[in-house]
C-alpha cells in the first residue's frame, strides 16, 4: 500500500505497510526434501548426538568450502568463539582486544574467559577495525585479539594478522559476517589462529542454531574437540578441567547441510534484494546504501545505510518511524559497546567515532522474508517521509512526539 497523506502513517493511526514483519533476519528456507534426507541417516542409526554422521560430514564439508584443514562444530557460535578464546589467550594476560561497533553480545562472550575487553575505533568509511586502530590498544596486557569483520566487507585480515605477528599476540577472527566472502589472498577461513562462524537461524548458513570454527592448527583443532565435549580425550578420561558440553546435534547439523547446499541460489537472491535496494535508494536523498566490494566473492546477506545531514529526521524517529509499519529496520550495532552498562571489568575508553557511526548507520529489511516488491514499498516510505518531513514533524509534536 502507498501512503498518500501523513494521517495513513502507522504511527498516527493509519493501517501498517505490512501485516507481516520485514526483519533483519536471513531467515533461509533451504529444501525440505533435503533436510529429510539427511535426517534420514541419523535417525535411521540412532545416532543423535555426540559426533554423529551429520556432524562429521558437515565439519567436511564447511573444512572444504572454507579451504581450511579442520572445522570443529559447536552448539552455538557464541561457545566456540569463548573456548577458542580460552584456549588462544596468552596466560597471565588480562585484555582481549575488540572492536566496540560490534555484535551486542560480544563482551559477555569476554566475561566467560575471565578477559577484560579493551575496545578499539574502527575506521569511517568502512565500519571495520584497522591495524592503526587495534595497534593503539596493545599493550604488555594484551592477551588476544579478536579480529571482527563488520556487516558488509572484510575488515583488513593481513594487516591485522601481520600485526599480531609483530608482537606474537594471537588473532581469533570472528568471521560470522563473512562467511562467503574472499579477500586476495585467499577465501576467508584460513586465516590467524582460527576463524569462528555461526549456523544460528538468522544467518547465512541456518542449522536453526549451532556455531564452528575452522583452522589450520592440528592441535588446537583436537583440543576444542575435546573441550566442548566435557574435556574428554578417552573414555572417561577429561584432559581438560574447564571444558564444556557445546556439542552440535544431529538435527541442527542437517539443517545446515540442507542450507549449504542451496548457499549459491541464497546468495543470488541476496545480491538482486542488494540491487533493488541500490536502485530504490538512489532516489532517496540523505540515505546511502553502504555497498559490497563486487570485485571479491561477497554473500550480500545484509542491508546497512548511512544517514547523511540531507535526511530530516533523526535516527531514533526514522526506526520509529519505520517500525510502526513493521518494517523492522535497526540502528547499527548500537549501542556501541564501551557504551553500555556491564556487570563486569572493562577498560573504559572514549570512542567517538565508534558513538557517531552507530548513530547514523540503520540494517534495512532483508533475507528470504522480503522479496523485490517489499522493497520499493520501504524506499517508497522512506521517499514519502522525506518529502512530507515538515508536515510529520510537526504532526508528530502536536501527538506528543514519538
Ligand atoms: C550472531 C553472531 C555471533 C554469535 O553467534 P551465535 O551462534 O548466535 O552464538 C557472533 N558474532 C557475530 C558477529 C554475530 O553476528
């Protein structure tokens, strides 16, 4: 529906653009035939848990499509990044290094390793944390960084893995965002110590929830194994005291096989949604798509937009705004994390661009829920609201404010 005048906003009564939520979720739905048929051979043997045939040929098959030696899967991806963590960390070291414009939950994740975080700025123009950026936060301290690639792109992996190199600091990357995507020197997976992934429901590989993390290290390769099931190495025999049960099951497994195996069509549908978005919002003033570098292999999985000084509302209204409609837009990893409340140690630090960055950036609509209709509806909105911007905010006032 388009809405002609400002009384048909949502927000003042009028009927919601959609009836169903537009969400930021991925959402994929890969071929139900053939999550059955990998269904199939576990329920048929029995065989539901710890290192099923599911698992195996998953952690196979991720190993092959990232190019890497070994991929250990986990119940989340939230696990395997802290055991790798635990295990990475230098000893007697107290800080893990991080980007504070990331993922909401990633401190907690710290808190579990008993490290304080120390958040580092990431540069402008590309959200991602720099080897400038991360150098700045080094100190006798620091016991891992954690190298996080932003929502679009690559965060730099050589400068960053070079960099911990100089000062022989281990590198986990948390690589949940890239998952598909290339850099030159190779497909992402390989490098640092390890790279972590999840299979959560709302990623680009849906398992309904689990996580892996895949490397090139033999040995801790066969420790994680290991600790994320009890520390056992033998029957009954636990070699390491602070493992854990983090085991994927069967079930989750062969969602993920199932999503893996239709991850080329997912990703052509997410880069026409991306082209869509690219055409639509070219004739949106004050709103920018942030754009994938086509030159390299890229997953297209989600929709961030810059809000420039030509938009006329502010970034808390335009959500409002739009989520009154059920278009379920969100601010950019916000608040950023040396922003929020914690119940633990964190080294405070001042980051104004990290603040700024996540004050004018929004994740728009996108995945499987949303199709190329959907999407000139929301550009559409956005269009509109521009447009009649002194007439809602005055409407708006006069209502209350939002
Ligand atoms: C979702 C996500 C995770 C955690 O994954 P779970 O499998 O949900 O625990 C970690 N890092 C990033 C960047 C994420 O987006």
């Amino acid at each position: 529906m388009k809405k002609i005048n400002v009384e048909q906003l949502a927000l003042l009564g009028g009927k919601k653009i959609f009836e169903q939520a537009k969400s930021t979720s991925n959402l994929l739905k890969p071929n139900f035939e053939q999550f059955l048929a990998y269904s199939k051979i576990f329920y048929e043997q029995m065989w539901y848990s710890n290192n099923g045939p599911n698992v195996q040929l998953l952690e196979k098959r991720l190993a092959i499509f990232h190019n890497t030696k070994h991929c250990v899967t986990f119940s989340t991806g939230f696990w395997g990044l802290a055991l790798a963590t635990k295990v990475l960390a230098l000893e007697g070291r107290t800080e893990i290094i991080m980007p504070s414009l990331t993922y909401r939950r990633m401190a907690d994740m710290a808190a579990w390793t008993q490290l304080s975080p120390k958040f580092c700025e990431v540069d402008e123009s590309t959200l991602a944390m720099t080897p400038e950026t991360v150098a700045k936060c080094i100190n006798k301290n620091t016991a891992l960084i954690l190298g996080v690639h932003p929502i679009v792109n690559c965060c730099d992996v050589e400068g960053l893995t070079e960099l911990a190199k100089k000062h022989q600091i281990p590198i986990l990357f948390d690589s949940v965002e890239s998952v598909y995507e290339s850099i030159e020197s190779g497909k992402i997976g390989g490098f640092g110590n390890a790279e972590c992934f999840s299979l959560h429901a709302c990623k680009l590989i849906n398992g309904f929830g689990g996580g892996y993390l895949t490397t090139n290290d033999d040995k801790l390769a066969a420790k994680l194994s290991s600790m994320r099931t009890f520390g056992f190495t033998n029957v009954d025999h636990v070699e390491y005291f602070d493992g854990l049960n983090a085991k994927l099951n069967e079930m989750h497994a062969c969602m993920a096989l199932a999503s893996l195996d239709d991850i080329e069509q997912q990703v052509k549908l997410n880069q026409a949604r991306y082209k869509c978005y690219l055409r639509c919002l070219d004739e949106v003033d004050g709103i920018e798509l942030i754009r994938f570098d086509e030159s390299k292999a890229c997953g297209y999985k989600n929709i961030v937009a810059r809000i420039t000084k030509d938009w006329p509302f502010s970034i808390e209204d335009t959500i409002s705004l739009l989520n009154s409609e059920n278009i379920l837009a969100r601010q950019y990893y916000s608040p950023p994390l040396h922003l929020k409340e914690m119940q633990f140690d964190f080294v405070k630090t001042d980051l104004p661009l990290s603040k700024k960055l996540s004050n004018n950036h929004l994740n728009l609509p996108c995945g499987q829920k949303v199709d190329e209709k959907d999407i000139v509806q929301i550009c559409n909105f956005l269009k509109f609201i521009s447009s009649n911007s002194t007439e809602i905010s005055n409407e708006l006032t006069r209502n209350g404010g939002l």
